[in-house]
C-alpha cells in the first residue's frame, strides 16, 4: 500500500484555495492513502475551530477525516512514535544535503 503524509501548511493551504476536493481525487485515481498526525490534526482542526475566519475550512478538514479520505498513521497499522522516528531521520538528511555560504 502506498500513502502519502500532507503537512498542516499543504492541507491550509488546499482549503484557502477551495481545492480541498482534489484530496478525494488523489486518493481515487491513484489507490494512495492521505494521512495526517494528531498533531496536523490539532493544528488545522482543533485549533482553527475556535478562529471564525478558519472555521469553514476546519470543517472541511474535518469531514474529510470523518470520510475517510483523510487518514490518521494508526489506520495503517503505523504508531506514531515510529513515524516521528522515521520523519526525524529524513528531516537530518534533508537538513545536511544542501550548504551554502
């Protein structure tokens, strides 16, 4: 099975552009499950709920989780402390590829 992580940024940024829909189509046309962490969760459901101006996307995110399109890690069979493992390998690489003056 394949699945892809989305970030808060990725997700708040769908929603502000009216293309939360395109998640349903991704995960549609090429079989790839959508997850996101508690944490992306607190961070652009729970949170935002109580800002007016991000109300409407919250929910959105919200109902996309509550159908399924939208996964947590634990639905995969995944932990979370074996994601964070994992994210903080990739994250040392990432950080040391690329110097510059």
């Amino acid at each position: 099975m394949r699945a892809i992580i989305f970030d808060s940024g990725t997700l708040i940024n769908l929603s502000m552009n009216g293309l939360l829909y395109l998640l349903e189509k991704l995960k549609e046309s090429s079989g790839i499950e959508i997850l996101i962490t508690d944490k992306i969760i607190e961070e652009v459901v729970k949170r935002p709920s109580n800002i007016p101006r991000f109300e409407l996307g919250a929910l959105q995110i919200n109902e996309l989780i509550k159908s399924g399109v939208v996964k947590t890690p634990e639905y995969l069979g995944i932990n979370s402390s074996q994601l964070n493992e994992k994210t903080k390998i990739i994250m040392e690489v990432l950080n040391s590829s690329i110097t510059a003056k």
